[in-house]
C-alpha cells in the first residue's frame, strides 16, 4: 500500500523528475509576476517591442529624447559626431499636407542588417529580440551604421568620463538604442517610454510581443500600424500608427 | 647536438632557479592598496581573486551582456561600489586606487575604464554596499 510517506520517498530517490514538475508552475507564475530572475538567460519566450502612435506624439516635444539622453548618459548634441540614440523626425506628406512628428530609434529588427555585416560578432541580438553592440569586440569599422536603414547608430568619435555604471559607453564603438536593457532586465519600461506617458502624450507602448496580453500586443492588434521600410523585410520590433 | 640539449637543458635550469627566487619576492611584496574595501569580505577568496578575477570579470560580461543574466556577485560594478577609495571615490583616479595600485605595478594595461565607470553610481552610494 502507497502511502504519503512512501510517495516522497519515491520522489526524492526520483528527485529531478518531480522537482522539475513541481517548479514549472512556480517558475511559470515568478514570470508573469515579476518578470525574468537575474540569473535567467533572457529567452525567446519574450520579444520586446513597442508600438508609437504618432497622432498623439506631441508637436515640438523632447520628453523622449531628453529621458533617452538622461538615463544613458549622452551629452544631448546632435551635431554629426555626437551620439543620438533617439531622434525626433518631422514628416510631411507633399500631397495631402499631412505632418508628423515621431521618434526614430533602432528598431529592433529581427533580421537586423547590422549584425549581418558585423565582421567581428559584436552586432547581436539578444533571444528577446533586443540589437545590441557588444563593445568589448566591436573594432570600431562602422559597417552596421552603412547598414542600418534607419540610421540608428553612433560611432563614438571621442573619449568620454563619468559615464552611467548601468551604462558604459566608449570611445572607438559604435552604439545605438539598447529598449535601455537595464530598465527592461529589472522588468521596467524604457526611459523614453516612462518620459512619454508622463508628459501626457502617452504615444508609445512598449512590452511583449509574445505575451497576447500585453498592452503592446492589445494596441497592436486593435490599431492598424506599419514598420519603417516594411519592404526590407526586417520585422521590426518597433511598429508605428497613423503614418 | 649535444650542445644544444646542453644549453637547452641550462636555459631551463637557469629559467627554473629564476622564477623560484621570484615568486617568495612576488609574494612577500605589499601592494601599496590605500583603499580598504567596504565590504567586509571579498566575493571569493584573496588568493583566488589576485589569480583570477579577470576570468571572473570575463565569463560575467559575456554572460550578462550576450543573455541578459544580470547576477551581481561578479558584476565591475559590484567590484567598484566596494573598492573605489574614500580619496578619490574611484577605482582607477590615482596610483593608490585599487585596480590602478595593481595593475601599475604587473604592468598589465587596463581596457575597463574606457567604458565602464570607475565610480559608484548615485544610488550605490546611497544605499552602502549590500552585506
């Protein structure tokens, strides 16, 4: 006869069998709760993204890009040498006379032509669709920046000091919009994203693709929206509505 | 030939004598670190980390930067917050700073503070080191 004592006898000589029954809805509930544990590799169950609404961006408003600016530790200029990770863009159609303004930042892709070009493997992407340049082998040779159709990424063309410790930057690398990887490992929103609902104009949505319940899925599947250069096939994670 | 197994044999010799005479030298030698750490212990033993923090350093960037594991017991920020000297703040701003009193003396070039900051962030500073 089986009784409690007997079946966890059983299931300790069985150990990893019933240990990995047992955590799947613990670890299932700890990532719906809060998020990735530290030390969980980021994984493609995830794929972060955001979707910008540019009839709500605000005409002549820099929340964005001064919130960019702030948490990454970049100086704010936007002459040619200077490091612009987000930028504010007005369009205008020359028919109709319709006018826009909407953030442009690295977009994420999931075919990325940046990494394609990178010679050395600093270009990657993450599992969770993040594009990072993992400036500890990037040479410097500026081939993604050629590549990148969006003109997302800076070269850093001089020494810099006191950089942020979540964000270290240097001269000689090339770097772009991270979705600002430290925010979202602590299961935050990007800075641009937190600037822009706090200004008012809460234009940009950002979350899990993967997740139909998140608020970028939701918006996502409610409103039409397109990518930048749809044409490329990149599928960027960075989607835009109203353009 | 035998005269070169000779001089061979005398190169190691001599290489052996040499490094034996070096290492209690090495060894016996203080590293002139004016900056006491914060914490009461290092993440891993003296010794070990002397021989091996590099690979420690190493193994966790690619970890935390490639896949997002954002553990902090062999984070440089971690090492920062603890050893940035109560002078400078700093890890690496003068020759008795931590890395700096080291490395200046091993004649090993560091990469690190290119990029990374050789400073505690605001909120480490506030919050002290973590026990």
């Amino acid at each position: 006869m089986s009784d409690r004592r007997d079946f966890l006898k059983t299931s300790a000589k069985t150990g990893a069998v019933v240990a990995g029954v047992s955590l799947a809805p613990g670890v299932l509930f700890y990532g719906i709760a809060q998020g990735r544990a530290p030390e969980e590799a980021a994984s493609d169950k995830r794929r972060y993204g955001m979707l910008i609404d540019t009839t709500k961006c605000g005409d002549g408003c820099r929340e964005c890009v001064s919130a960019c600016n702030t948490e990454n530790g970049l100086s704010g200029k936007t002459g040619p040498q200077d490091s612009q990770w987000i930028r504010k863009v007005e369009i205008e159609n020359l028919q109709t006379g319709a006018q826009h303004e909407l953030p442009v930042m690295c977009q994420h892709c999931e075919n990325p032509p940046c990494v394609d070009v990178c010679p050395t493997g600093a270009s990657m992407r993450r599992a969770d669709g993040i594009v990072l340049v993992d400036r500890h082998i990037c040479i410097g040779c500026r081939y993604c920046m050629m590549a990148c159709p969006y003109k997302a990424r800076s070269f850093v063309h001089e020494p810099l000091h006191d950089q942020n410790p979540e964000v270290p930057r240097g001269k000689g690398c090339v770097e772009a919009c991270t979705f600002c990887v430290q925010r979202v490992d602590r299961d935050e929103s990007p800075a641009c994203v937190d600037a822009c609902q706090k200004s008012g104009h809460q234009a940009m949505v950002f979350g899990d693709l993967n997740d139909p319940a998140s608020a970028v899925s939701q918006a996502m599947k409610a409103h039409a929206s397109t990518e930048i250069r749809a044409d490329l096939g990149l599928h960027t994670a960075v989607r835009y509505q109203g353009i | 030939m035998t005269a070169r197994m000779f001089a061979k044999l005398w190169m190691l010799l001599a290489t052996l004598v040499v490094a034996g005479a070096a290492t209690p030298l090495a060894m016996a030698h203080e590293y002139d670190v004016h900056a006491k750490p914060k914490g009461e212990r290092c993440v891993e033993p003296t010794d070990f980390m002397r021989r091996n923090h590099m690979e420690l350093l190493k193994h966790h960037r690619n970890e935390a930067l490639r896949q997002g594991v954002r553990t902090t017991k062999h984070s440089l920020k971690g090492c920062v917050e603890c050893h940035a000297s109560a002078k400078t703040g700093s890890v690496a701003a003068s020759k008795e700073d931590f890395c700096v009193s080291c490395h200046a003396y091993t004649a090993v070039h560091l990469d690190c503070w290119d990029c990374h900051a050789t400073k505690p962030g605001k909120k480490a500073l506030k919050e002290g080191v973590a026990p």
